[in-house]
C-alpha cells in the first residue's frame, strides 16, 4: 500500500486513512468466483465480502451463546448475555467493520504450509474445536477463504492488513486453486474462529457499540482494530526478518501502510483491559 502521504492525508491522519485508501483501491471480486462467493450487498465496502462473512460469524456466537455447546469456550462464557441479546440490528452494525471479525490461522504460515502441501497430515486440534456445529465451521471457513483469496488478488497490501495475514499466508491463499479451498475448508474448519477470541473485552467493547445507531463508538471500535491488527502484523514481519537477515527496521508496504498503528495499540488495550 503506498504511504500516507500519495493520499492526501496529513502524516497524523493515517490510521484513519487506512480505511479510507483501502476502500479507494479494492475494486469488486474477481470474477468469475466460484459458488458461494460472500456477496456485496454492501456497497463501498473496504474488503468486499466482509460484511456477510462477519454478520455470519456473530450469528454463530449468539446461536453457541444461546444454545451452550458441550465444550464452551471462555469468549462465550464471558459474553454470553451480551450475544444472547444481539438482535438482528445489532448483529448488523456489529458486522460492518472495515476488517474481518474471523481468524484461520492468518499468522500462521508453517499451519497453512502443510495445509495446502500435506492434506492428510494431523495437525493439533485447537482449543475452540467443537464450539461451532461442522456444517456451520464449514461455511464460515469456505465463506472466509474465498473472501481472501478475492481480495489478495485485487489488492494484496491492503487486503493483508484488513485481512490480518501474515504475507507467507496470502502468497498461500492467493495461489489456491477452487478445490484446494473446498478442500482445506472440509478437512481444516476446526480452525476456524472469531478474531481475538482470547481478548473478550474487544468483543465487548463491539458488541456494546453496536447496540445504538451513534456512529462516534463503532468508528472508535473500527480504529482500534485496525491498531491491532497493523500491530499483530508489523510484530509478525519484524519477527520474520530477524530471523532471516538479523535485526532490521520496518521496510516494505505494509509497514509503511501500517506506520502509526501497531504503537497505539498496547495503550488501547491497557484501556480496555483486554492486555
């Protein structure tokens, strides 16, 4: 993604012109994608299919929230009054993020190495395993992986931030083919979850935002993810290059996209006492 400044916007300004460069610059999904496809109903979306995608996930919480299944993970039994009491509006407020409210192992390219190359291989089953029905964690892993695979294609730098995927992952997810995907969702949909769903307090702060129509709350919750995710990113690539010419400062789009963020982010979390 180009630097702040080829956007107009002043250097103090671009956490919140991320949002706005990656909605200048996503074109529509490539077509023709295959069945099932999140759709656009929203238009102007940032990632295009988010909307949906995350609407999905949510439904999904509430449903676990509403009906406890036999293995309860602590983000529901922390949130559990909350989600049984999102109404449809409220799902939908809580949906429109600029980013995707799910995680598929995004910062994990060793898992989606032996994903993609090594399809009978056991892996660790992870801890939210069972907290989502199977023909459920499907859909939502299928629904998640067209949505990047999309979206790197049109945009990759800006993609990977609202994405949160660490840039050996989008090179994976990009390159797959359409039974490759229906494969990995198939056999991988445990891995499948809600963002963050070790951080309830920013579920929390989201689901408490979404439950009035002021806009001021939501756009505070839209920067603080951003923060994080540009953090959890610029830590992933700091980490990477290290381990590979030594110590180095940020370099490359994303951290150029992302200066400013990934800082501001432990204070947020301090406040929302999700650290």
């Amino acid at each position: 993604m180009a630097p702040a400044s080829r956007t107009g916007h002043p250097r103090g300004a671009r956490p919140r012109a991320l949002e706005e460069v990656a909605r200048s610059r996503l074109p529509a999904p490539l077509g023709p994608s295959p069945p099932g496809t999140p759709g656009n109903r929203d238009e102007g979306q940032p990632l295009h299919g988010a909307y949906e995608v995350n609407e999905r996930c949510i439904e999904m919480l509430v449903n676990a929230a509403r009906h406890p299944p036999a293995r309860p993970f602590p983000l529901i039994s922390e949130l559990r009054e909350l989600l049984k009491g999102a109404d449809p509006s409220v799902r939908r407020r809580a949906a429109r993020r600029s980013f995707l409210l799910v995680d598929m192992e995004f910062g994990n390219p060793d898992w989606w190495h032996t994903a993609r190359n090594h399809p009978s291989q056991q892996m660790r089953t992870p801890l939210w395993w069972g907290c989502f029905p199977r023909a459920s964690a499907i859909q939502l892993a299928r629904a998640t992986l067209v949505l990047a695979w999309n979206n790197l294609r049109a945009d990759p730098a800006a993609a990977r931030i609202l994405l949160g995927m660490a840039a050996p992952v989008a090179a994976v997810i990009a390159s797959l083919r359409f039974d490759e995907i229906d494969r990995i969702a198939q056999k991988r949909f445990r891995n499948v979850r809600p963002r963050w769903d070790d951080r309830p307090a920013v579920w929390r702060r989201l689901l408490l935002a979404a439950q009035t129509d002021d806009e001021r709350p939501m756009a505070a919750v839209n920067l603080h993810g951003l923060q994080l995710l540009a953090g959890e990113l610029l830590a992933h690539e700091e980490s990477r290059k290290r381990s590979a010419t030594g110590p180095a400062g940020p370099s490359g789009a994303l951290p150029r996209a992302a200066e400013g963020l990934g800082t501001a982010a432990p204070r947020d979390l301090a406040k929302d006492g999700s650290a």
